[in-house]
C-alpha cells in the first residue's frame, strides 16, 4: 500500500509557525531528507505549495539535502562522509528542517547530533516523525514513533518552542480524492486471492484504513 509520507496537516502546521517565525533567526535552512523535486511538487504537492514555495516567493534560502543526486536536491552528501559534514558546516545554516526521515534510520541518535552540530547555538529545528502510523519501510522501518516529548528528548542541548500532534485522517479519507486508488484499496482487500502473497504480506495494514493517522511535530531550539 502506499502510504503518505508528509501529511497535508503536518505541512500546514510547519506552514503556520514559519509564517509567524522571525526570517532573521530561520534562515538560511537546509531541508534533510528533502527527497526529490518531482516528489515535493508533483507526487506530494502540499510540500511545496504549502511549505517551500512561500518560502521561495519571500526570497528565503533554502537549501535541499539529500544522499542521491537528483533534480530538486541542492546539496548531495552522506551525513556519515565527515568531509561532507565539515562543507555542511561551512554553510552557515540557522535552521534545520527534517521530516519523516528519524523512523527510517538506524543511526537515529547520531543522526540528530549531526543535524545540531549544522546549526550554531540558537539555531532551529523543524522536526516530524510519525507517531500513530503503520509500518513503512524505505529502505528500512525502525519502528520510531515518538511523542512530541519523546522526539525533543532526542535532540538533547534544545528547548522546545512548539510541538503538537498532528492528522486524524484515515487512509481512506485520504485517498476520496483520488477515486482510481480508492477504488483500488477497496478491491483489494476483498479479493485476496490475486497475489496471496503480497496480499498477506500488506494484511497489517487493513485496522490502518480505518484508524486515524498522526505525526509528532516539534520546533526545537539549540542552546
């Protein structure tokens, strides 16, 4: 099943407290895990309509960073090359936005210290991470779903400016808009005997048509 991987709730959480952020201490920002140009205007649109084009339209730096080059990524880099990590620091971002990436990465912990140490001391960053959500591996899925408290925790050094669970949503209700792959979600629940095996394989994710889905968002400060 695809699931959405940034939430239309989310995007316009983010959207709001940029909106009423001071320019002067957010940028410039460097999006981690930014993913690709098509994946931010096309396939999840709301990204950029919400988010990054605003942004752009005000004429804020942002930066996109991503360990595959591809169009729409600024910045190529692997967070574990330490000569790619001392150009990131170079940079002179203030801000650090990352969302939906802290559940797909094993290295969770080193990770968010090396997203603090790209920041200086009162730099900030936009965090979410799934917290009601099925399983959804790319490549892997470590099962992280913090709450908001929980995913300051990770970020040690902060203090939190704003934080809220957001969604309510179900599958479901997302995919009315777009009847082919209602349709389609619908069907193949009923007919388990096309491809049993993979029909089995997504049977875990049936309770999730059904049950709301949220994220953990939070605004981090570093001291």
């Amino acid at each position: 099943m695809l699931l959405v991987v940034m939430m239309i709730q989310e995007a316009q959480w983010f959207a709001a407290q940029l909106a009423k952020s001071d320019p002067e201490r957010i940028f410039p920002m460097c999006n981690v895990g930014s993913s690709t140009g098509h994946f931010r205007t096309i396939e999840q649109p709301w990204i950029d309509d919400l988010i990054f084009a605003p942004l752009k339209r005000d004429g804020r730096d942002v930066k996109h960073l991503d360990i595959k080059q591809a169009e729409g990524v600024d910045v190529v880099g692997d967070f574990e090359d330490p000569t790619f990590l001392q150009r990131l620091r170079t940079m002179q971002f203030k801000s650090v936005f990352c969302s939906n990436l802290l559940e797909h990465v094993e290295q969770r912990q080193e990770i968010c210290r090396t997203m603090l140490s790209i920041v200086p001391p009162g730099g900030w960053l936009f965090i979410s991470v799934p917290y009601q959500y099925p399983y959804h591996p790319d490549p892997v899925d470590t099962g992280f779903r913090p709450t908001t408290e929980e995913l300051a925790a990770v970020f040690p050094g902060t203090r939190v400016i704003a934080s809220a669970v957001v969604g309510g949503e179900t599958i479901l209700q997302r995919r009315r808009g777009q009847p082919a792959i209602f349709a389609f979600t619908l069907l193949r629940v009923l007919f388990p005997f096309y491809k049993p095996v993979a029909w089995w394989r997504n049977l875990g994710y049936i309770p999730w048509l059904f049950r709301p889905l949220t994220a953990s968002c939070v605004i981090l400060q570093k001291q």
